[in-house]
C-alpha cells in the first residue's frame, strides 16, 4: 500500500509515518513545510517525503493523490488561540485547502483517511459523544472560537457526501486530546502564551518558573489520550480489515482519562518536581486563576466536557486504548525535559 500524508512532520503525522514504516510493509509519501520531527523515518528507503506548503505545491499533491492508495491530509490550525485571532487563516487552511484535496481523491478514486474533531461535538449536552448519533451544537458567530468546529463539521459534510452520491471510499476520524512527546513546538513559548494546546502551555510555563493560568478556574474537563493509542487505532483504519471502516466515523480518545484543568495542573507540577532534571533552588510555578476574556479574548466559549463513546471502534476495530493518564502525562514532560536544552 502507498499512504500519502500531508503535514507529516505533524504530531500526529511523524508518529504514524514512524509507525508504519516501522510496523508495515507500506509507502510512505509525505510533504510538510518542516522535517524536523521525521528523525525516525529518514533513512528508510520506503520514505519519501518532500518540504512544501499544500497551498502551494498543488500539483505535487495531485500527482501522489494520483500514485497512492489512502491519502491522510493533517494539515490544520487545532489551537484554540489561533481560532479566536485568526479566524480567517483556520478556515482557509482547514477547510478550504482540505476540500481541494478531498476533491482530488474524489477525481482519482483514492481512499480518504480525514481527521474531523471531538471540537464537532461542541457544547453537546449528551455525557458520552456518539459520532452517529450526538448532536453537535456550537455557538454564536461572535464566538469566533466556533469557526474550527464549524469548519471541520462542514468539512465532514461534505466528506460523507460525496461518499453518498460519488461513491467516495472515506473514513473520518476524532482525536480526543491527544497527548504526548512533540505535541507543540515549546520554543515559541512563553513569549505567544496560549499559542498551544492546553498540556503543552503548562509544561512551558513549568519550564520557565511562570504561573500556569487556569483559564475560567479550570473546572472544565478534558480527556487526555496517549498518541500511542491513537496511533494503534490509525493503524487498524489504514488496515481497514474486509473494508469496515468504509463510510464510518471514529472517535479515537480514551474515556477514563478524565481529568479537570486544574488537576491537569496539579498532576503535571507533581511529574515535573519529581523529575530528575528539576532544580530545587530554582522557581516554581504558582496555579492561578484567569478568565476566559483575559486569556483568549471575548470571542472564546469552552466546552465544559467532552467525553468519548468508543463503542464503535472497539467493536468494529476492536481497539481499546490502554494507556493510563498519568503514563501519558509523564512520557509527554519527559520528552521535553529530556530535549529542554533545545528550548531554553
Ligand atoms: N486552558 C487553560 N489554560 C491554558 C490553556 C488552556 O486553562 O493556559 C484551558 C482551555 O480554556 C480549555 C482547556 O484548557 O478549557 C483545553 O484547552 P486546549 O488548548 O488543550 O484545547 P481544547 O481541548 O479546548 O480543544
């Protein structure tokens, strides 16, 4: 099988190029603006990747829609700050430069392999999110912080549609917080504070002795999944074993994982204090609280919780992530501990 994966050098993307290069017998083709996550794939001669922006090297992306068998397009802005500043720039990469693509495999009859989001479920009352069956509910167009959500949901719209009346081969898959080692570029922080996604903004804040800032009290609840276990279950939709992944959506996240922001907080000063780099002369971090409009600015809205039905995936792929929270937390501040003199 030839795999093409757009923004490989992605959390996601390096962890699943590392995965089946490692696992598999399969191709890989890649393009990203940046290689520096792809340490483990280089090297190996089924290997192919290309540095390039997928707005731009259009025609790159058509002809390897073309060679290839499952296409993986990961190229997306998933940071809620961005959400709020840039509204515009998330539609126009998430939404606009995927469905170019999407319409790519639709010409040349490719499988589509499409990361849709837990953000769809929004602020859905329902206590576990079904993806056949939760309503998604968003709110006002003044909460800018909807556009990712709004965008993704559309895109997934269209996905199934054109698996409806075009016969596309698709599956949609939504990451619940995945977590883990090179989740976000830590140079770029503290000086774009709230730039990155929730664990990583901690671990920064850690890092650099500032106060970790819990945004509303932090009495919102998240559920952290380890990118191993994603992983696993990216795998077994690539296998897609007598084609039932065909026209389905998975939620890929891990239930029992639950924890609040501010234990979130707690747990990660705990991991980090006892790690063997720390400094005990040095300044740590104070737990304080902030309010959303400080923070994110008026056009943000959380989710309160968001919690995963994996029934369908442990059925119909018999996946079962396994992979407690405090392991995930703990491998995700090792792993950029152990490269801080990178960011220091
Ligand atoms: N959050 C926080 N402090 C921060 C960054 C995020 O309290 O420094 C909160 C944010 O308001 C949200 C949760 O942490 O409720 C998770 O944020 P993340 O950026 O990981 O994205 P989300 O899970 O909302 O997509």
């Amino acid at each position: 099988m030839k795999i093409l994966i757009l923004g490989i050098n992605g959390f996601i993307g390096n962890s699943l190029a590392g995965r089946i290069l490692g696992e598999t017998d399969w191709d890989v083709y890649g393009m990203d603006i940046r290689d520096d996550k792809l340490e483990k794939c280089r090297g190996n001669e089924r290997f192919h990747f290309v540095e390039g922006d997928i707005c731009i090297n259009r025609e790159w992306i058509e002809y390897h829609v073309k060679k290839c068998d499952v296409v993986v397009p990961l190229v997306a802005i998933a940071t809620p700050m961005t959400y709020v500043r840039e509204p515009l720039r998330v539609f126009e990469l998430d939404f606009e430069a995927n469905l170019k693509i999407v319409r790519d495999c639709v010409r040349y009859g490719k499988r589509l392999v499409f990361p849709s989001t837990s953000e769809v479920y929004g602020m859905s009352p329902d206590k576990e999110f079904d993806e056949d069956e939760s309503p998604l509910v968003v709110g006002p167009i003044q909460k800018q912080r909807w556009i990712y959500s709004a965008s993704k949901q559309l895109l997934d719209r269209v996905i199934w549609a054109y698996g409806f009346q075009e016969a596309l081969q698709f599956t949609l898959f939504r990451p619940f917080n995945w977590i883990g080692p090179k989740l976000d570029d830590l140079t770029v922080l503290p000086e774009k504070e709230g730039s990155s996604r929730v664990v990583t903004q901690f671990i920064s804040s850690l890092i650099h002795g500032l106060p970790i800032q819990l945004v509303d009290g932090g009495t919102q609840r998240r559920c952290f999944t380890s990118i191993d276990d994603g992983i696993d279950c990216l795998i077994k939709i690539l296998k897609n074993e007598e084609n039932r992944c065909d026209g389905q959506i998975f939620n890929i996240g891990n239930p029992k994982n639950e924890l609040t922001i501010k234990e979130l907080a707690h747990r990660l000063r705990g991991i980090f204090l006892k790690h063997s780099s720390h400094d005990p002369s040095s300044q740590v971090s104070d737990i304080v609280e902030t309010s959303s409009g400080t923070f994110y600015g008026n056009g943000y809205q959380d989710i309160d919780r968001r919690v995963p039905s994996i029934r369908k995936a442990r059925e119909i792929l018999g996946w079962e992530p396994r992979i407690d929270v405090d392991t995930a937390l703990r491998l995700t501040v090792e792993y950029y501990l152990d490269t801080k003199a990178k960011i220091d």
